[in-house]
C-alpha cells in the first residue's frame, strides 16, 4: 500500500470515527433528557461533550484496560440502551464496551449482550425527588449548586430548591451571586444561564426558580413558604460543625435531614464508597461528609488495608491554598496562616490523619499527618508513606489500585492516572476524589515500604463526593452499572 494510500485511509477512518462522535453525542442527549439515564466512559462524563472530547476519551480508555475501546462498538450499544425500557440510570458505556470487546462471542449481538448486563435494572426501587437547600453559597456550595442545576434532567433525583445566606439580597446582591455562579476563576464558565430576579429573590438557573433566603438563624426559615417540604439541608458554611449545632437545622418547617460538608463532631463522618454503608438513612438525620482531605486518601487506604495490611504510615498533604488563609500578611488566631498564601509554602496541621479511622477503624493509631499549604488557588496532593505487613511490588500495587478504579465499591473513587506529565493543573475538574499517580509511586526493595501520591482536587472532587452522599441520604441513587 502506498504512503498516499494509507494515508487516505487514515483520514477516511478518522472521519468515520468523526461522525459516530456526532451520533454518540445524539444519543447521550436523549438518553439523558427523554429518559434520565446518565452515561460515563470510565467515569469520565459524556453529557455536554464535543466529538473530540469524546474520541480522546476513548483513547484514554483503550490504554486504562489495555485494549483499544472502539468508538463503534460504543455507538451501537448506546444505541441498544436507548432502544430499551430501562428506569433512571447511571451507565458506564466503557466499561460495557469493553466487556462486549471480551465477550462479543457468547452473544448473537450488542442487544442480547446489553439485555443480560443490564437485567437486574428493572428490579430498582423508583426514586422520589428529593428538595435540597444549599445553607451557604461559597465555593463548595457554588460548585454544588452548578452540579446539581447541570444534572437536574426531569427533576426525579435531587431538586435544589434554595440557597440560604446571612447577608440581605438586594438586587446588586444578587446580580453578584448569579455573576459568581456564572463565572469562576478555577472552573471556568457555568454551562447554563443564569438570571438574577429581585422582585422574587430567586435566581433562574437554566430556566428553574431557585429562592434565595435571607436568614440569620435556621430556626426563623419557614421552607413550606416556598413549596418545599421535607429537604435535604447541605450545610457548606462551615460555622456549624457539631451536632447540637446542626439540629438547629431541623427545627426548621421543611427540613428533614442534614448534610455538612466539614468534618463534624458527634456526627457520622462519611466517605461515600468507603463507609456510608454503615449508616441506614431511615435511622439517622444528620452526616458529615468529612473532609476533601479525608475523601481522598480513605479509598487508597482502605484498597492498600484491604490488600497488604498497613503497619503504619505518614501522610503529608500538599494543599492549596484556602480562604481561611490571608492573601497579604495579617493578623491571624492560626500560627503560619496569618502571612501571604498565594506567596508562601505554609506549613499547618491536618486532622486528616485521624479522620480517616473514622472510616476505617483498623487504622486507628497507625498514621500521622500534617499539611503543607502551597502558592495554588486548587489542586492538592497528599503523599501516603506506608509500611506494610504483605510486601508487593510496583507492578503488584498498580495491579490491585487498577482493579479498585475498574470495578468494585470504589469506581467513582479512584481515578488511575498514566499521565507522565501529571501536573496540578491537570487534575482540576476531575470528579473522582483520589487520583493514583502511577508513574509516581515508589516501592522498597523489600516491598514492604511505599510511597504512593494521590492527588485530587480539593472543590471538584469533594463537591462530586457530597452529591453522592447526599444521593444516598436522600435515597434517590439510581440503578447504575459500572
């Protein structure tokens, strides 16, 4: 075959996978708006993707599991799920893709195939919509606010009803909070529109009425007012941490149960995927969702206690700087903190360390910790020196951290990074809350040390672990195959 020839067919094939892009893209639209079914690639999202977004995606997929994800494939099967009469969903269309690729033989085709996968998707309960308040607007809570418009679909899972603040909304007040949900700085522009109503005090996200209440205190909100009954109250201002202090929260008209996205005390601290199983919704009012920290490293931890047994360890986190820092220096009640964050490494303490036994008990008394703020507005990295009691491998560790991010508890969790370029900046945006370094990771001659690095972004992939928690508080999660 000549040089021209091959490459003719070069570009005919990428045209090809071109256009099965464009008829994949379809195909996410109406899964996701006719019948509220949610599709991943690995758990990359699909919804609002471009073709090259989507090709680069499946590329990223062929080298995860070793074997090329062809785009095709993808097509028909997205094709077979839209063709079927399946309740609201969350699918992964890599990982069925992939398993067609190994099983393709012991089916006549793509439907049987996704028929025998997805049968156990009618037996799912049917979900009634939960009203969410967001008490707090900052940078979580403006993140949450984002994700929860963005996947709203036909409103049968998690409705953000209100935003609660202290400070009067006036119409400059609001037009500046619309203006803060549009555009940010870290994450880009919002994909929606925006528009402040003074004369209702609400803002129209996305064409949906969202109140926002003026409240010094829980107890003076009436939420009946506004039509909502029997809400979620995602508590992200962080001045309340305790729970006589959340209880405030449920006296008033309204509320039903209680989420703070800070370490809590006296409440359950829970990572989704790792310990929220141990605690029965029907039974309990209030949760924590601990730390972005702690969300992090708690999934690594609980695959490495799992597999090798930790002797003890010690975790140093490199974190970005936050808002409780000064940006010039200051007067501050914290040592280290008071001088300028976006100037200084910072050294601080972290309660991250003993957080995670929360979690996971085995681990009581085993780590250490500390942190070490750093001139970045987002994107963290915490350090994981373990001893352990099974001595492995490099090859032996990224086999059994490969495994956790592919299938198990623990998907939407870990994210396996091959990315020899790994930097901060490439990690903001990314839903999962651990990202394992690969080509990081270092491994004692004897195998019984390591040192793994797992980074995260500390708003986007804390904000994705809320959701999740509040999904199950609420008792809206839908079918999902991953």
């Amino acid at each position: 075959m000549s040089k021209k020839t091959l490459y003719q067919k070069e570009v005919s094939l990428q045209v090809d996978r071109r256009r099965a892009g464009v008829e994949l893209i379809k195909i996410i639209s109406d899964l996701w708006y006719d019948k509220s079914i949610e599709t991943v690639l690995f758990k990359n999202q699909l919804l609002d993707k471009n073709v090259s977004d989507i090709i680069n995606l499946h590329h990223y997929a062929g080298e995860f599991v070793g074997k090329p994800i062809s785009i095709f494939d993808t097509v028909e099967i997205a094709k077979v799920i839209l063709s079927l009469d399946l309740p609201p969903s969350k699918l992964d269309l890599g990982k069925l893709t992939y398993e067609y690729s190994l099983e393709d033989e012991k089916y006549p085709d793509a439907r049987y195939f996704v028929i025998e996968k997805l049968k156990n998707a009618k037996a799912s309960k049917e979900i009634q919509p939960k009203d969410v308040v967001l008490y707090g607007f900052g940078r979580i809570g403006r993140l949450l606010a984002r994700e929860l418009m963005s996947k709203t679909g036909k409103g049968n899972q998690l409705r953000l009803r209100a935003i609660v603040t202290r400070d009067k909304n006036d119409a400059s007040s609001l037009e500046k909070r619309a203006s803060l949900l549009r555009y940010d700085s870290i994450h880009g522009d919002f994909h929606g529109s925006v528009v402040a109503d003074p004369k209702n005090n609400a803002l129209i996200i996305n064409g949906t009425t969202v109140h926002v209440i003026t409240a010094n205190t829980p107890e003076e909100i009436d939420y009946t007012i506004y039509g909502i009954n029997d809400a979620l109250i995602i508590d992200n201002t962080g001045a309340f941490t305790t729970e006589a202090a959340l209880k405030r929260h449920l006296t008033s008209k309204g509320a039903h149960k209680v989420l703070l996205t800070a370490p809590g005390k006296g409440i359950p601290n829970i990572v989704h995927g790792v310990n929220h199983n141990e605690y029965n919704p029907d039974n309990i009012a209030i949760f924590s969702a601990a730390s972005c920290t702690t969300n992090a490293i708690t999934p690594i931890l609980k695959v490495i206690e799992d597999n090798l047994g930790v002797v003890k360890g010690h975790l140093e986190t490199i974190h970005a700087y936050t808002n409780d820092q000064n940006l010039v220096d200051n007067m501050h009640q914290k040592y280290r903190r008071g001088r300028a964050a976006a100037l200084n490494m910072v050294i601080t303490e972290t309660g991250a360390g003993s957080a995670v036994a929360k979690a996971l008990p085995t681990l009581e008394g085993k780590l250490t910790s500390n942190a070490i703020r750093v001139p970045v507005p987002n994107g963290s990295l915490v350090i994981l020196n373990l001893d352990v009691k099974k001595g492995t491998t490099l090859a032996g560790i990224h086999k059994i951290m490969k495994k956790s991010a592919l299938e198990g508890e623990l998907v939407e969790q870990i994210k396996y990074s091959l990315n020899n370029e790994l930097v901060s900046s490439d990690i903001v945006g990314t839903s999962a809350p651990s990202i394992y370094d690969s080509n990081a990771t270092i491994v004692s001659k004897d195998g019984k040390s390591i040192v793994l690095y797992i980074w995260y972004d500390n708003e986007f992939g804390y904000s994705h672990q809320v959701i999740r928690l509040a999904k199950y508080i609420a008792k809206v999660r839908r079918f999902t195959y991953y």
